[in-house]
C-alpha cells in the first residue's frame, strides 16, 4: 500500500491564521490523492509549519523527513516552493535515498524537472525580495515611518513614564 507523508508550510502568522493558503494546499494535495495516488494508500502524517521557506531549519519538516525514512513513506507537497525556495535544499532532499518526494502540483514531474521548478523558486524568493526592498525604500522616501505604528508605541512609552513619574512622586 502506497504512504505518504503531508507537508504543508506557510510563511508567516497571518497566513496561518487566514488559512486561506493552507486551504489551497490543501485542495491541492486533495486532488492528487483522489486523481494520482495509487489506490489504496494511507496518510501516516501530517505537519504544518508556519516559518519562511528560506529557513532549512524547519521543526516540522524534521519530523515529517524522520518519518518518511524510517517508513519508506512518500513525502507529499502541494507546491514546490511550499518544501523550500533553496535548490541546494530540494537537490539534497532528492539525492537522499530514504526520501521520495512527491509534488501534488506537478504529479507527473521527474527529477530533472523538480530542479528546474526549484531553480525557479528561488529565482523568486530573491525576486520577492528586492521587491518588498525597493518597495520599502520607496515608500521612506515619501515620508513613511517603518518599522510599525509608532503613534501608538509613542503614546505608550509617554504613559508609561508618565505613571512612572507618578508612582516616584509619591514615594
């Protein structure tokens, strides 16, 4: 009977409490299974991570990697850019002969088109960063303060030393 093993990340907090990109992978990963697995097959795992996929140091992906090698286990993504955006990354993951890698997007690719695919998603990790960079510097040249609501941080530091004020006056 075929296994695998479900990975799912998003990057950030607000992804994750949205659900709205766990759904899509979800979806995904639900049309493989129904449409591409051999029948029958079983689910030994499911992981969630909620961490960037420039990070190899993942928790989550530890667990579901020890599981798939120690059961033989596919290890199932809904997208490539969902197991990681480094190719050195998802090159040593398909040199590894304990892990077979599945992707739900691409049910049919082979080795030599995962690089290409991992290649591509890397490409975009660095593309989203000079965008988020230059978008950044844009918006502090108009005038923008970064780095969060800083009225509101303003306001509570002066409350904050004003009851402290306060508080020494009385003692």
């Amino acid at each position: 009977m075929k296994q695998f093993v479900i990975y799912r990340r998003v990057s950030t907090q607000d992804q994750g409490r949205s659900g709205l990109g766990l759904e899509a992978q979800d979806r995904d990963i639900d049309l493989y299974l129904s449409n591409y697995a051999e029948v029958p097959f079983e689910v030994l795992g499911r992981f969630l991570e909620v961490q960037s996929g420039k990070d190899s140091d993942r928790p989550e992906l530890a667990k579901a990697l020890d599981l798939c090698r120690r059961t033989g286990a596919e290890l199932l993504v809904s997208k490539l850019d969902r197991l990681s955006r480094k190719v050195a990354f998802t090159a040593a993951l398909m040199d590894d002969p304990k892990v077979r890698l599945r992707v739900a997007s691409m049910p049919n690719a082979d080795k030599f088109q995962l690089h290409i695919y991992a290649a591509l998603a890397e490409q975009e990790r660095d593309f989203i960063s000079m965008r988020t960079k230059a978008a950044l510097g844009a918006a502090k040249a108009r005038g923008v303060k970064l780095g969060g609501n800083r009225d509101v941080l303003q306001r509570r530091a002066e409350a904050i030393q004003r009851d402290a004020r306060d508080f020494a006056r009385k003692v």
